[in-house]
C-alpha cells in the first residue's frame, strides 16, 4: 500500500485530484475515484446499520463485510492489486444462501421499508448497486480483476436478503407494493 496518512489536510486535491495508493494522481472525477468513494459510502452506511439492535451472527456478518469493503477499496486504490480474495464472493454466496433459506417466497415486489434495521440495509443494498455500476464503468476503461464486480453483485443481493431477515425480528414482516394486479386478484 502507499503512504499512510498522517495529515488529513494536506491541500493536495485542491486542485481537484487525488493521489492514489500508487502515489498516482487522477481527476476526483475519474471511474476509480467515483467507485472508490460508493464503497466507503456503503462502507458507512453498513457501519450506520451496525448501530442497530442486530442478531449476533448478523452483526458478525457486516463487520467482516466492512473489512472485505475496505479491502476492496485498497484494491481499487492500487490499479493493478489485489486484495478481495474470491474466498470473500464465496462467503457471501454461503450468507446468501443461509439467510435466504428462513426466508417465504416473494410474491410479490417490496418496498425498502419496514423497520429501521431493514430500510438501512436496503440503503445499503442501493449503494452497492451504485458501486458496481461504477466498477463495471471502470471496467470498460481498464482492467480490473473480477472479485470487486462479483462481491458488490453479491453484496447488493445479501442485503436485500438480509432486510427481509431484520424486518421479520420481533415479529414483523415485509412491506409490499400494492401493485395493479394484486389488487385486481383480491378483487376478482
């Protein structure tokens, strides 16, 4: 990795770049930088929902997704590096799977909504979304490895599961759209 910070303010990027871990400077409005800045956010956001009353293996779950985020974030820091190991894309696909098991069918679309916990996941899960389409943007400019891509995929994904997971403790359940056509079958 480059340089530690020991300094926030250094005034480096007032002319509107940013070093990367390679000591490179690139415009704050390149790919790298915009895909870079929605894993911190993600990153954040994930820490924002840690703040929640959260069952315990759920809590452990999002605290080693903060630490593949931040790995992810060196490795789009250093063109070229790697530190998202496959092993994270694998450890989501067993999550998602675990979770997605004590879960009923959809029937229907759901709104990001419920309790507090679970529209914070579903927050999370937008912002992966972004992240990955800024890293499948990056990816048509440069080479990237495809551990990043898959694990913001996979990420997205697992948080949709588990607001579907946190809107269901103490009792709850989904909140669904009222579509049209439910609405014409409870009708007819």
């Amino acid at each position: 990795m480059g340089n530690r910070l020991t300094q926030i303010a250094t005034r480096t990027g007032d002319a509107g770049t940013t070093g990367l871990g390679d000591n490179a400077r690139v415009s704050k409005n390149s790919l790298r930088v915009h895909a870079m800045g929605d894993v911190d956010e993600l990153n954040s956001h994930i820490g924002l929902l840690l703040c929640e009353d959260l069952p315990a293996d759920v809590r452990t779950l999002l605290v080693e997704i903060q630490h593949q985020l931040f790995n992810l974030g060196g490795e789009l820091s250093i063109p070229g590096y790697e530190l998202l190991k496959p092993e994270a894309v694998l450890a989501l696909d067993e999550a998602l799977v675990t979770y997605n098991e004590q879960l009923p069918r959809l029937q229907e679309f759901i709104l990001p909504a419920g309790n507090r916990a679970a529209a914070q996941a579903h927050i999370c899960r937008t912002v992966a979304r972004r992240a990955e389409r800024h890293l499948v943007a990056l990816g048509n400019e440069e080479a990237i490895k495809e551990a990043p891509r898959q694990y913001l995929n996979r990420l997205s994904d697992l948080m949709f599961v588990l607001a579907r997971v946190l809107n269901r403790m103490n009792g709850g359940d989904d909140v669904y759209w009222k579509s049209e056509r439910l609405t014409t079958q409870a009708q007819g």
